[in-house]
C-alpha cells in the first residue's frame, strides 16, 4: 500500500542526504520524495511516499522522528488531505498530430507550455492518476522526455 508522510526538518546542511539516507541504508523503499522551504524559512518540508505495510510505514516514521534535525513527522495515508504532483511532457509532434495532441491537453486541463515543429510540451498537474493517465494518452504519438516532481501534499483541515 502507498504511505504518504509529511517531514517538517530544520533547514540545515546534510538533512536531506540523512533522510534519504535512513530509507535507503535500512532498506525501505521510497517511490518519491518533494521538498521545499516551509512557513519558516528556517524550515524545510519533504513529502514523501513510500510503499509498505502498517508496521514498516510506522518503523520508518519512528526513525525519522529520531534524527536530530526532524521536528515533525505525520502520516497523512489515513488523514483527509490533498495532494498534487506536476508534470512536463515533452512529445513528438508534426502537422497532422498537433491538434490531437491539444485535445489531449485540453481534456486533461494541461497546458501547452513549449512548441517546435517536432514537439510540443505540455505541463499538468494533479493528482498522481490523473498524471500518469495523460502521460499514458500521450504515449501513441512518441514521449520525448518526462520531468515528474513527485508528490507533495497537506493535511486537509475542512471535514464535514
């Protein structure tokens, strides 16, 4: 099952390569990791996914609240919260396939953010289904190159 948790770390030098560092030295595995200054510039917050049962996701949680610049850790897998990740696309394109591959675009509610002769680039953001199912619509006319941020996401506060 996929886990997702929010890591709030004090901005200091060697805290990521430590956190990506606990994941890969114990052997867990983690599918992504977005990260950026937080609230606080003296902060920084990592999202970060990772397959796993409950008793792993938990081990790892443990872990990561145990290194010496993590003040937070929280499991957002059985929290309501919101997620995004981005994506840019870069296809293969000629005359006679250009205006399908806006269509696509435009479906998905992408945007067209780059355009040549030979291929256009395409931006969307969403959650994770919604990126790889534009990026599986794409595939029939030739992906170039893919750039993905992973996920990042926040704790939901509205609840009914």
């Amino acid at each position: 099952m996929r886990h997702i948790l929010s890591v709030i770390f004090e901005n200091k030098f060697n805290a990521i390569p430590r956190i990506s560092g606990l994941f890969s030295g114990r052997g867990y595995n983690m599918n992504s990791m977005s990260f950026g200054e937080g609230e606080d510039p003296e902060t920084t917050r990592a999202t970060i996914t990772s397959e796993g049962d409950d008793q792993i996701i938990e081990q790892i949680a443990k872990q990561l609240n145990k290194l010496v610049d993590v003040i937070k850790v929280v499991e957002l897998t059985y929290e309501p919260f919101v997620e995004r990740e981005l994506a840019l696309v870069k296809v293969q394109s000629s005359a006679s396939t250009r205006a399908e591959i806006m269509q696509v675009a435009d479906i998905f509610r992408a945007k067209i953010i780059d355009l040549s002769h030979k291929t256009i680039t395409i931006e969307v953001t969403g959650k994770e289904d919604k990126v790889n199912a534009i990026i599986e619509m794409l595939q029939q006319f030739g992906i170039r190159e893919i750039a993905r941020t992973g996920i990042v996401a926040l704790k939901r506060e509205f609840q009914k």
